[in-house]
C-alpha cells in the first residue's frame, strides 16, 4: 500500500528509552500503513513495544522515551515536524486515543458532563456551553448510555460502560483514526464483545480508522482486518486476519497461536513458547527470536532479518523462508473463538 493511498504511513519508526543502564531501542524500524477504514492491529507479548508505537503515533510519549529515527505520516504529513499549534489540531479532530484503563483515563472528581464539556469547549472556541452539552448528550446516545447520566461521577459507572464513556469522548470531534490501546483490559469476556462490537457499528456509521492494540491474538482475529505481530520491539508479522489465523509464517506468531485452547475437539497438550522475552539491553546479532525459536540455524545467528512479502498481502521476517528451509504448505489452525 502506497502512502498515498494510506491514512496513516509509519515508517522506519524507532523509540529509545533513556535508562541508568543505557539507551534502549524499544521500537526497531517498524513500519506499517492503515488504509482510510481500516483496522490494524497490532499484537505482542507485553513490553513488545506496541503501546510505545500508539503512543508515538499520538504523540504522547514522554521521557525517558524518545523517537529517535524514522517518519509517522498522517495524510501525508509527518506528525514528527508539528509544532505545538499543529499537534494540538492533530490530537482529538484527526488522531484520538481510548487508553487501556478506563477507570484512570476519567477524572475521579469531575462529573461526566464537565470532562466532555473541557474536551468540546478546549477544541470548538466558538461553542457554547449548551452546545457542549447538547454534544455530549448525542455521544452518549451513540455508546447506548442515558443522556441524563452526564451528571454523574465515573465510580457510578460498571466498568464496560467507564470503557464506553472513554470511547464517546475520543469520538467528541469525529476524528479520522482511534487508537485503541487494550481497551478491554480486566473487562470480563462478555463486555468485551459488547464494547468491540459497538465499536465496530460505530467505525461502519463513520468510517475512522483503528488502530487496534492488544495482547489477545483471538480477540484480535476477530475485529482486525489486518494484523502486526511484534516481538521484541520489532514487527515480525504483517497479514491479513485471516492468515494470522489459519497460515502463520513466523515462528513467533505460530507459537502465539499455539498458546490458545481450542473450545471444540479432544483436550490436547497447551504448547507455550519457551524461553522469556528478550532483555533489550543485550540484543543479540541476527534475529531478535533465536533463543526462543525451534528452527533456530546458524543464519538466524549471523544476519539480521526484515520483513519481507513471502505470500500475497503476508509479510514475515524469517529466514527460513530465505533459504527455503520451511515449507509454506503447513498451516497451523487456530480457533477463532478461542478467548472470545
């Protein structure tokens, strides 16, 4: 996908986070694109670095993390050059952020009403307060929650309708792209599916783009129309969901797969990856994944791996499938509702 026909356009991205120990490279030349309607995910195991590339597509990083290499191209400008003036019309009117916990996103000692109203207010210099409200009240509507409950405090909520609230205020000025950083964490699986899937409505009324964080590659397979897979701040993955279900390439992503139970069939044996993520302060020559890996040879150890397109539209960064070492004929299959 050229970044001209793209909404969203990382490029080569890198994120270092300054420590007593040393600079660590938390994000390695990632680079992906999101088309005007979709949704991308991206997955991992935690410290993976996927949060830190939400976080940087916002630009809401904070120190000790800085971007110390590449480009992030909203419509074809480089958010990395805004000034301040810029950043803030980026922020909520073209890139809004539902963050992972609901519960500290809101304001404890504010009622509802004023949190949207400081959103709408701080945006629109030309709204009234009564058309804040009158604002607030429709986006309620739009995440099925009463109007008149604006005058109430977060702890009043359940935590599936906190996660709504959350999701009504990143939509407060119709931005073009929601990034949503695990935002069903610690929510039970039931109001998971309620919150994805009003989400989904919501993204088929107004057609914005996701970018779509989280750790659970099922509940992934399901909303996401395409999927990154990092490992150890680099992506290792990129393929429709579909294929990330059915045909994995990386070893990495079949052993992610692998981890889930499946709900129908004979009991089998869960086969976890082995190993632990890799610490970044001793990153090895070659791939990121050799310790861990199965098909571990002595080019893994030796040569750095990218992401290359092995399958139409199915990137992986291996090189098994350099030497032809690994046959592209055995899928593996992974429930899809499994963790849903």
């Amino acid at each position: 996908m050229s970044s001209q026909q793209s909404l969203l356009s990382v490029r080569q991205l890198c994120v270092d986070y300054i420590t007593e120990n040393g600079d660590v490279r938390a994000v390695n030349s990632v680079s992906f694109d999101i088309a005007p309607g979709e949704v991308f995910g991206l997955a991992g195991e935690s410290g993976c670095g996927k949060s830190t590339v939400a976080f940087s597509v916002a630009r809401l990083h904070k120190p000790p993390a800085y971007i110390s290499g590449g480009e992030i191209l909203f419509k074809g400008e480089n958010i990395l050059g805004f000034d301040d003036e810029r950043l803030r019309s980026y922020r909520w009117r073209q890139a809004s952020v539902v963050f992972q916990s609901a519960m500290n996103a809101l304001n404890p000692v504010l009622r509802m009403e004023e949190q949207f109203c400081d959103v709408l207010l701080a945006h629109n210099p030309g709204m009234t307060r009564y058309e804040a409200i009158k604002r607030a009240q429709e986006l309620l509507e739009i995440v099925d929650i009463h109007p008149s409950r604006l005058k109430d405090y977060p702890h009043q909520f359940s935590g599936g309708m906190r996660q709504r609230l959350v999701i009504a205020i990143a939509m407060a000025l119709n931005p073009e792209l929601l990034i949503m950083d695990e935002p069903t964490t610690a929510l039970d699986v039931v109001v998971q599916r309620e919150i994805l899937q009003k989400v989904y409505a919501l993204k088929a009324k107004f057609n914005f783009s996701i970018l779509f964080i989280t750790h659970d590659l099922s509940l992934m397979v399901e909303f996401c129309d395409r999927i990154g897979i990092m490992y150890a701040g680099e992506l290792v993955e990129v393929a429709p969901s579909k294929s990330i279900l059915t045909a994995p390439l990386h070893p990495y992503t079949k052993g992610l797969g692998n981890s889930f139970p499946p709900l129908h069939g004979p009991k089998t044996v869960l086969e976890g990856i082995p190993g632990t993520p890799l610490n970044l302060l001793e990153v090895p020559v070659g791939c990121r994944f050799q310790a861990r890996c199965g098909k571990v040879h002595e080019r893994c150890r030796q040569e750095y791996t990218q992401l290359a397109e092995i399958r139409p539209g199915q990137q992986a960064a291996c090189h098994l499938y350099d030497s032809a070492e690994e046959s592209l004929n055995h899928p593996i299959y992974l429930d899809k509702a499994a963790g849903c």
